[in-house]
C-alpha cells in the first residue's frame, strides 16, 4: 500500500485527520492533529492488537507505543514493515465501517 492509497477521515477533536489500516491482528492507526507528536504537517502512529495499543519492535521503540514526526515516506516504511511482520496485506477499515461503529483509537501520548 502506497500513502496516496490510505484513506483518511477528519476529526474534530483535536482538529486533524485520522487513518486506520489493518494487518491481520494488528491495526495500525496514524493521526496528524494540532496536538500529535509532528504538530499539523507531520504524522503520529500507534500499533494496536485488539482494544490494546501495544509496542511491536521494528514499528515501534522499546517501551514506547507511539511514534511521531514521521513525514509519507515514513509512513510507507512502517506499513511495508507491518506487511513483512505479518504477512497480511493492508485494508482501510475506513472502507468497511459499519454505520454507527466507531473505530477510532486515540494514542497515548501527552495530547489525551
């Protein structure tokens, strides 16, 4: 997946936009707001498995489960890694939202 395919939704608090990509058991959710770590111009990432943001190494630093200041090309790093970690192709979950299912997923950084 190339970062002109991920398909993002606008939030309004904090004001920003939102992306939510699975791969297989994982979900990688990645944010640019005014409050992510990267401001408005760059992006913030965090790894989930199920309800639980968790460190996966290679995507993420020890003890750390979210990574910021990451411009697209970065970004279509990470996803490419995520493909080669779990062997599962990319899927917008944007595409398969259910009506009144929410699926967004706020980091724990200092901005929640």
């Amino acid at each position: 997946m190339k970062f002109k395919d991920i398909i993002f939704t606008e939030t309004n608090i904090p004001k920003g936009i939102q992306a939510l990509i699975q791969f297989g058991e994982y979900e990688l959710s990645i944010i640019r707001n005014e409050m992510s770590y990267g401001g408005p111009l760059l992006y913030e990432i965090a790894v989930y498995q199920g309800d639980n943001q968790v460190e996966l190494p290679g995507i993420t630093e020890e003890g750390d489960t979210v990574k910021g200041w990451l411009n697209e090309s970065n970004i279509e790093g990470l996803m490419t890694k995520m493909f080669t970690i779990t062997q599962e192709e990319p899927i917008n979950l944007v595409d398969t939202i259910q009506p009144g299912k929410v699926i967004w997923r706020f980091h724990n950084s200092d901005m929640h």
